[in-house]
C-alpha cells in the first residue's frame, strides 16, 4: 500500500494514526485529549493540527453538492 502524501500525516505512521483513533475515536477527539500526550508525537500533533483539520476536510465525501445542470448551449 502506498504511503499517503495528506499534508495531515507528517512524522504519523499509520500504526499510531490508527491507536489514536481507537483510543480517542476520531480527530476531535484526538484533539480534546492532547494533554494525554507527551514528546515528540504531542508536538507533532501541535505543529500540524491545522494540516490535520483540513485534511479530514478534503477527505470527506461531500452529498450536500447539487449537481451540475447540463450546459444547453
């Protein structure tokens, strides 16, 4: 499997994205539980909670999108 280039996974292996999420259910949750965390995963966590947020923002399946009407030119 190839590794992800999601800006988000900097210095995260996919082991440790798949504890966190287990342990604190989904980002949010990652989040509200930062102080949990300590050295160089919580600093990781810091620096790119921006990264983060935006990532699961350009991952998720948007259905509220109307589609597109056809072009009747």
């Amino acid at each position: 499997m190839p590794a992800t280039t999601s800006p988000a996974s900097r210095g995260w292996a996919p082991r440790t994205a798949i504890t966190l999420l287990n342990a604190h259910l989904n980002l949010d949750g990652i989040y509200a539980a930062l102080d949990q965390h300590k050295g160089a995963l919580k600093t990781k966590l810091e620096t790119d909670r921006e990264n983060a947020y935006r990532s699961r923002m350009l991952a998720e399946i948007l259905i509220d999108i109307p589609p597109a009407r056809p072009n009747r030119g």
